[in-house]
C-alpha cells in the first residue's frame, strides 16, 4: 500500500512550488476535481490547465498544509492558500487510486 500522507505532503510541496507538471503528476488518467469554481472538471488534461492557469494568475501564490489526515485511500489537508492578496483557509478531501489522485474535493 502507497504512503498516503507521504503522496499528499508530496502533493503540499509541488502546489507550493508552483510546478504544474508535478502536480498533475499527482492526478490519475481520470481524476475529477471540484472546488467553488468547478464542478467534477476532468480529465487530468483539464484539471492540469485550470491550476496552471491559477498559477499563472497568481504572481503572489503559497499553499501552506496546516494539518494532514489519512484514513486509509483518503487524506485530508487543512490548508492556507494564499492568491495575490486573498487568503483562503480551507479543506481538500482527496481519494487516492495507488499513488495517484483520483478525486478531490476542495471546500
């Protein structure tokens, strides 16, 4: 069995870094993403374009995990994302397929 939070710090650090590609690499072939601005957006080749186009909108971006949990193929991250200057405090419910994303639930 993969290291869940192993993935998902993994998963913190390539979001703060703004590395597009590793973060899409975190996304299984199928992966769906919903958060406040989309619903079930897929497949991998989407969601990568709609977070590099938050990275690219962003001059100012970090993405702070203040707390991890993992239950099995489940993590959850409490966060801090910072955009320019709006400070979002908020929760990821990620599932994971082996080592790969397959969806996320961002509130």
């Amino acid at each position: 069995m993969p290291d869940i939070r192993a993935l998902t710090e993994g998963y913190v650090a390539a979001f703060d870094s703004r590395d597009t590609d590793a973060v899409a690499g975190y996304f299984a072939p199928n992966f769906a993403l919903t958060d406040p601005e989309v619903t079930n957006l897929t497949p991998k080749s989407a969601a990568r374009d709609y977070v590099g186009g938050l990275f690219a909108a962003n001059e100012t971006l970090s993405f702070v995990a203040h707390r991890i949990v993992v239950e099995g193929s489940t993590s959850v991250i409490h966060f801090q994302l910072t955009l320019g200057t709006t400070v979002l405090d908020g929760v990821d419910l990620i599932t994971w397929q082996g080592e790969q994303m397959s969806t996320m639930h961002a509130y």
